[in-house]
C-alpha cells in the first residue's frame, strides 16, 4: 500500500511539476571512430543502449559522433570505448552548465519590437515579434500558417512581398525541436530581410516572395523549453512514449533508411508516412504553392554540412552537379566571414542514409528546382547547445551563404525573380 501511494505521488510529482528535466552532470562526449570496426561497434552500441542519446549516427563517413551520457553510464560508456579502443574527448562534462547559460530572455510588452541575436527565444516571443512585424508593415508582411500541430497550435510563419509576380524562396526551420540555432538563424534572415540596408540583402527581399517557417515543430520547440532540453520529435503520445520525428515522416521512401518503427526512438518514423499532421499540413501548404518556389530551405544543427537530396541513394541524381556547384560557392561565402568550415554533398554521401526527409520530397514529389538542408553549427564541440554567443556569427556567416545561393542560382538559370 504505502508502495502505491509513493508510485501515485510520484506521478502527480512528474504532472504537477513545471520544472524542467535537469541534465546534472549528464556528459557531452565526441567520438572520433578511426575504422569501419570502430563504426561498427558504435551502432552496435547505439542499437543496444537506447539510454545513450546518440545525436549523430555512426556511418563510415562521420568524422565525428556526439553522445549523451548520464551519469551513472558514464563509466560504462568509457569502458566499452577503452576497450575497443576508440578514441574520445568529453567536451562537456557538465550539460546542465551549458543549458543553465542558455539565458532565455522573455519579451515583455516593452522590448518586443527588437529581437536580439544573442539569446534563444520561447515560441510565443517568436510569434509575438513575427505578428508585431506584420502589423508595422503591413504592405509588405503578412502572417501565414503552414498548419497545425498535434497539441492544436499554428505552425506560424511569415512571408515578405514586394509585389505579385515573384518567385519564391521556402524557409522551413526547427523541424527538429532542440536544435534552437535553427530558429534562432531564420529569426536573423527574417530580420535582416525587414531592416537590411546592404544593397544585396535590400534586392534579395525586393526580388523574391520570401515564405518563412522559424518554428515548424511547435509542441516539440515548447517542450524543449518547458520540459525537456534535449527533446526533437513532435509531441504526440504512443502508449508510454512521445513523438515522432518530424524529419522521417514525409511520404518519399518513407522508413526506407535511418528511422525505425521504434516509439521510443528519437528517429521513429511514425505509423505511417504524413501520419503527423505538422508534416501533413505544412506539406499541403507547400503543395498549394510549389510552382511558385525556386528555392527550399531547411534549417538543422549541427555538424557543419550543407546537404541536398537525396537521402536513400548517393547516385548523383536530378540537377546534383548544379546544385553542388551553388552549393559550393555558397560555402565559400559562408566561410568567407570567419572561415567556418562546411561539408557539402547529398545526404547519403555527407551523412547517412535518412529517408522521409522534407527536402527529399520536395524535390522528388514537387521538383523544387533546388532544395538544401543545412546543418549548422558546430562540429561536435556543443552540438545541439550552442552557446548563445555563436547565435550571431552562426547567423551572418549563413546570411552570407543563402545571398550567394540566390546569386549563383540565378547564373545558373534557376531563379527568374520578378517576372
Ligand atoms: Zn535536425
């Protein structure tokens, strides 16, 4: 009896509680597998011990894996790394550190006109300053809504238009809720496009219809907050479990590579393809508008690498080489501010075989002309917690690099702007 009452009030404990899960001395370990052994062992690993959040897959052409350890695995984890004599370096010992500098500034009604590039920002502040800037330009901004979420919330956007007639570029972004420099960098673009007075960023908002998503996974980005620092699937119940991620859901070879049937799984793939409505939704959004778009966008962290489609083949497929081509030249953009190194190549080759990916099937369902996926900042050091003080500089060095895509693509022939 007094068994069931504690196991009652632990349940009200885990309702009632508003605090958030504390990551106490959890541990941020990068792996350097030298081997296609040591690659080996590592998804050996990952497939035995779900309790080590594994935020890269082991695949031969990684340089690098990030894992999460409690603390209590810690030992267990080094053993077996030891034994196998792999290398790592813990680059963080204490994640909670990282999370506690993290300096969440909330708006209030007085400083909700300016969105500052040195702090992460909840979902309402984000919404808030997205509707507070379509109020103050209402010829040129509009609020959108590319769907809705499990939890019944809008998947808010925005799109910048200086008139009919335009192409369109397609920002989507925090598909992934922990991976808060994602929105944090399209908040920039977003602002740089409104406030800008160099003349190339002035044209890019004049010359295209800009359609902007910061936040497209709102349940998991609130909960990432709230609840969970480390949380990146939506927010839909499966029994015990929560979430499917939003990333391997989309309707193009759907469960084919690198997501699973698992619910407990931070790559479940959901019980069928756009069976979450944030991917249904914002898919029929983007539908209703494709022959609009020349350009897609997908904002993720971290590792550094620009990706194109596709995700199930490494056969350079469609327009590869053209979108290698801009791709490249946009790195180098990207590079030019504070040589921040990128790979760049198509998700099988770059990182590893994901299917169901947005920007597999906006190009192989929708033919959008060019499609990438960024993984931003860094590689490896603080991963999905990147500290606040790199929000700037992530941000500019990736405004650099969208400039030059935009640029290239029109040599290339694939941006016609205002018609
Ligand atoms: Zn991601």
């Amino acid at each position: 009896m007094a068994l069931k009452i504690f196991y009652l009030l632990s349940i009200l404990f885990v309702v009632v509680s508003s605090e958030p899960f504390r990551f106490d001395n959890y541990s941020l370990y990068k792996v350097l597998p030298k081997s296609l052994k040591d690659v080996k062992y590592l998804q050996e690993l990952q497939d035995a011990a779900p309790e080590f959040d594994f935020w890269d897959d082991p695949v031969p052409t990684a340089d690098y894996i990030n894992i999460v350890s409690k603390p209590e695995l810690k030992k267990d984890l080094e053993s077996f790394l030891a034994s196998n004599e792999i290398d790592f370096v813990i680059t963080q010992e204490n994640i909670q550190e990282l999370i506690d500098n993290e300096k969440k500034k909330t708006y209030t009604r007085s400083n909700i006109r300016t969105m500052e590039f040195d702090n992460y920002y909840t979902l309402e502040d984000i919404y808030a300053w997205l509707e507070d800037l379509a109020a103050r330009f209402p010829e040129t901004i509009s609020i959108i809504i590319g769907g809705t979420t499990y939890e019944g919330r809008e998947i808010k956007g925005i799109k910048i238009s200086h008139g009919p007639g335009r192409r369109a570029v397609f920002i989507e972004s925090g598909i992934h809720a922990r991976e808060w420099i994602a929105p944090a960098t399209t908040n920039f673009i977003i602002n740089e496009l409104v406030f800008s007075d160099d003349e190339e960023i002035k044209a890019a908002a004049r010359d295209f219809d800009w359609y902007i998503f910061p936040v497209t996974n709102p349940d998991g980005y609130i909960w990432s907050h709230v609840g969970f620092r480390l949380w990146r699937k939506n927010r839909r119940p499966f029994g015990n479990e929560f979430g499917v991620d939003l990333n391997r859901n989309w309707n193009d070879n759907w469960l084919k590579e690198s997501a699973n049937l698992n619910p407990s799984s931070n790559t479940y793939a959901g019980p069928g393809p756009f069976s979450e409505i944030e991917a249904r939704s914002l898919s029929a959004y983007i539908t209703d508008m494709a022959d609009k778009i020349d350009l897609y966008l997908s904002f993720h962290s971290s590792g550094q690498i620009l990706l194109l489609p596709f995700g199930n083949t490494t056969e350079p497929l469609a327009n590869y080489y053209d979108a290698m081509k801009i791709g490249r030249r946009a790195m180098g953009a990207l590079a030019f501010r504070y040589g921040t190194p990128y790979t760049i190549g198509n998700i099988a080759e770059a990182i590893y075989f994901a299917t169901g990916t947005s920007v597999d099937w906006v190009k192989e369902r929708l033919k959008i002309p060019l499609a990438y996926c960024y993984e931003l900042r860094d590689r490896g050091q603080y991963g999905h917690l990147l500290p606040p003080d790199q929000i700037l500089p992530t941000s500019e060095e990736t405004m650099d690099s969208v400039i030059e895509i935009l640029f290239q693509a029109k040599r290339y022939g694939y941006m016609r702007g205002p018609e």
